[in-house]
C-alpha cells in the first residue's frame, strides 16, 4: 500500500493497491500451462481435467475471467481521472494496464 499511496497519491493507493493485490492473487492461483489442458499421462494419454471448472462450483474460469475484467475496467478508469506528476507514473499505469491485458 505504501507504494501505492507513493506514487499514485491517496485519492488513488486503494484502487491501485487492490488491482495489484488481485492481479497477483489471480496469477498466483495456477499458471495455464499447468492447467492440465497440454499434459500427457501414461499409459492411456489421457490429458487430464483442468484444475479450474467450467461446470462445477460457480464455474471457476468465468469467475476468473470477470475478475481480471473488473481489474481492466479499474485500470481504464484510474488511467482517464489520473492526472501523472511525471512520466514515471504514466509508465506505472501502463505496466499495470499492460500486465492485465496479457
């Protein structure tokens, strides 16, 4: 958060701070090439279930995908109010935008 309030001010740290914290909670979670999707299991070569379902407890992967959309629509938000002290910050908020979108 102290960065957060350091380069983005405090009209902005909490919104920043929560992009961050949920970008790095939604990452963290599970990387897509060990999602099961690409991996061969002997004998059969079966590719095994995903970790995350489609189906089953609230469907996981749209739960996942709403969440990096809420943090997109923040982004944009903070990005179209913020008015940058030096290009620095401009940078700051383009990684953030950046990392979301990859």
């Amino acid at each position: 958060m102290d960065w957060a309030q350091r380069e983005f001010g405090e009209k902005y740290a909490g919104d920043v701070f929560y992009i961050m914290e949920m970008y790095f909670m939604l990452n963290y979670q599970r990387k897509p090439e060990h999602m099961g999707f690409n991996e061969i299991l002997p004998p059969n070569n079966l590719v095994r279930d995903p970790e995350f379902s489609l189906y089953n407890y609230g469907d996981e992967v749209q739960g996942r995908l709403d969440g990096f959309a809420e943090m997109d629509r923040m982004a944009e938000d903070i990005i179209k109010k913020y008015q940058p002290q030096n290009a620095m910050h401009i940078m700051n908020l383009f990684f953030i935008l950046f990392a979301l979108r990859c």
